[in-house]
C-alpha cells in the first residue's frame, strides 16, 4: 500500500534507518535534558505550580492548534530539510537565552517561555515529519517493528533524560548547560545528512492549508473504523491524564513518599515502557494488531484502577511501583500499533495531512484533562481519580471491542495491504 509509491531502494534500508534512528535519539536526549532543567529552573526560581503549568501548557497548545495545519506542509515540504531547520531555530534559541542568562543574573521568564514555545512549535513539526518518513524508509512488513525501536529510543530517553538532567543541573551554570541544545542538533544534523530519504511526488506541490487539512479529516473519517480507534483513543486520553499528570502527588501526599520516590514511579514506568517497546520491536509481527491493542487497554485499566484502590502505605507503595512497571510495559501499544496501522492505510504523499488531524484529535483532550486534574483531585481525592482513571480505560477498550469496524480493523486492512503486494 505504501513501498509502491517510492521509487527508494530497500535492499539496504537497515543501515539508513538506523543511522536516522541514531540522530533522532542524539538530538532527542539532548533536547529533553535541556527541557527537563528548565523546568527545574522554573521550580527552583518561582516555586510556582502557576508558572510550572503554563509551562507545561506552552508544550501541549502548538501541538493541539498547528497540527491539523502542519501536515500539508509536511506533505509538500523536502522532510530532511525541515527536520535541519527546525532542529537549527531550537539550537538559535538556545544560543540566545544562554546569552541571556549570561549576561543577566537570571533568565527573563518571558524569554524563557518564548524558548519552550518554540521547542514546543518544533515538535509539533517534528513528529509527524519523522512519522511520515518512516514507511518510506522501511518495507510494510517491519514497520510494526521499527515502531516499536522508535518506542523504545523515546522511552530510553524518558529514562535517562531526567537522571541525566538531574546530574548536570547540579554541577553545570544553567546558561552552559542549555547550550546542550546545540550540541545535540550538530549531532542530529550531520547524521541526517548522511541519511537517504525519498522524495515524494507531493513534494514541491502548491499549498491551500485549510482545504487540504479538511481533506485529511475527511480521509480519516471516511476510514470508519481508524476513526473509531482515534475517537475512543482521545477520550481514553481524556480520561487518563488527569490521573497521569498527578503521580507526584499520589506519592507524595497519598503514600506519604519523599521526591526520590516520586522519582522512582517515573523511572520504573518509563523502564516498563522501554520493556514494552523491546518487545514489539522484536516480537511485533501479529496478524491482528487490535489484540495487543485490546489487552493493552485491560492490563491498563486494571493496573491504574488498582492503583487507587490500596492502602496509603508502605507495602501499598511497594504494589504501586509494581502495578506501575507493568502499567508502563502495557502504555506503547496503542500509539505504536495504531501507527504502524496509519502508516500502512495510506499513501506516503498523503499521510502527513492525516497524521496531522489525528496528533491534534489525540492532544486536544491532554489539556482538557489537565485542567480539571487539580480541582477533581481536591474534591475528591488524588486515588479516586486514579479508581476513575482506571475504569474509564477499561470502558474505552471494551466500547473498542463492541464496534466491529474498530475490533476488526487490522484484519481487514491486512488483507488489503496483501492483495496489493
């Protein structure tokens, strides 16, 4: 469905896509160690939660507003080259508040949200370009698997990023250690210049941005039981964040646990996540992807669910860090699966325009969760949320399961894709 529109060679796909897989994660550690630092700047200078999530607000709004309208231009535009210049503006960006804090004892906090609204408006350019590249760049049969390797390079990065941030924020001036930036895109860049990416034949194309983004909705509408996947997935999303963005607080005030033990939540999840990618990276060739899909929703709902309903102890604890690690081998499914299944419904020169749509339908509903975290928490309790959190997945997958259009999707999507073949 998708090779037969490149004229790319794949004989020796390996070795390209794993030297682009190098610089995404070179550029991509590096960027979030710098992310992770200026969040504790903001921690440490303002004490804030009010400045700590406008911040968190900055990274999530780009993504939900420009992504419909960024997936033409991803379609139209050479994908190297906006890969290098974005990577460029952060590092501009970074140079500049380095500057900044080096000539001023301290950061101005506008300059500094100025700088994570840019990395954010990066990002939001980045992922779905580095999305669409990838069924060019590899045969149908291992996107599933590739899927899982990206997986794992972002879950890997989840777990060093912060421990890694953590060290160099103690010994480092915050003006020299943002410079990182700029190392890292050096590295990302002159890796992908020595990467092959095909053309397009919608490369070079005119743009008419609002037309074609409503034709990447109605491409993904007309394909009924993707839309049903994506529409149950934003509620799931809904649902879960309120939950996920308080696991510091579970910790801290439901378990009566220290920082290191919020620490050590984030760091068992994300090791459950580079778990679960490594498992679909090299396991990841199921004649029915919405099984795991499936499951995945089960093993969440029960293991966040559970979550909420025991005790605020020690050994309570000790169960959260478990039911966490498999909660976190269980949470790549979805997205990875469901792009790997994206990937393979549509044609490369189409794809961004529908992958912008869908980033956007299944961000939206983060900061919509996010704002009712704090008060629901407040009224209600931070392990009733997670009870709620919980059930709302397990409804989610079992509304999944009861529309045939969605349950069997990637069966019959297999069978198109072999037809073609």
């Amino acid at each position: 469905m998708t090779k037969s529109h490149t004229n790319f060679e794949l004989k020796n796909w390996k070795k390209n896509f794993y030297l682009f897989l190098g610089g995404q994660f070179l550029s991509g550690i590096t960027s979030m160690v710098v992310q992770y630092s200026i969040v504790w700047y903001l921690t440490k200078e303002t004490g804030s939660a009010t400045i700590l999530s406008f911040a968190t607000l900055l990274g999530m709004i780009p993504m939900v507003i420009l992504s419909p309208f960024v997936g033409p231009l991803i379609d139209r535009w050479n994908k190297k080259k906006l890969l290098i210049i974005t990577d460029v503006i952060v590092a501009v960006f970074a140079i500049v508040l380095s500057i900044a804090g080096t000539v001023s004892p301290s950061f101005p906090l506008w300059l500094v949200f100025i700088s994570l609204f840019v990395r954010s408006v990066a990002q939001t350019f980045q992922m779905p370009t580095i999305q669409s590249i990838i069924p060019t760049m590899v045969p149908d049969s291992e996107l599933t698997k590739v899927n899982g390797q990206l997986g794992m390079v972002q879950s890997a990065n989840f777990i060093i990023a912060p421990a890694l941030g953590a060290f160099l924020f103690a010994v480092i001036p915050m003006n020299v250690l943002i410079l990182l930036d700029v190392f890292g895109a050096i590295l990302g860049i002159g890796m992908l210049l020595m990467v092959t990416i095909p053309r397009l034949v919608s490369e070079g194309e005119s743009v008419h941005l609002l037309a074609e983004t409503r034709f990447g909705l109605k491409k993904l509408t007309e394909n009924k039981g993707l839309w049903y996947i994506t529409i149950i997935g934003a509620a799931f999303t809904l649902i879960f964040m309120p939950a996920a963005s308080l696991y510091p607080l579970m910790t801290m005030d439901y378990f009566n646990g220290s920082v290191s033990q919020a620490g050590l939540i984030e760091v068992v999840y994300s090791v459950g996540m580079l778990a679960g990618g490594a498992f679909i990276g090299i396991f990841g060739k199921w004649k029915d992807r919405m099984k795991p899909v499936l499951a995945a929703y089960l093993v969440l709902g029960l293991t966040i669910g559970g979550s909420g309903l025991l005790p605020g102890t020690d050994r309570g604890f000790t169960y959260f860090v478990m039911l966490n690690t498999v909660a976190g081998f269980a949470t790549p499914y979805f997205n990875t699966l469901l792009m790997s299944m994206i990937q393979q419904s549509y044609d490369p020169k189409i794809l961004g325009r529908v992958l912008g749509v869908l980033n956007s339908l299944l961000s939206i509903t983060g900061p919509v969760g996010l704002l009712f975290a704090g008060p629901l928490a407040d009224k209600i309790g931070v392990e009733l949320l997670f009870v709620i959190a919980g059930a709302g997945t397990l409804i989610c997958g079992l509304i999944t399961y009861m529309i045939p259009a969605a349950r069997n999707y990637d069966k019959e999507l297999q069978k198109r894709v072999n037809q073609e073949l």
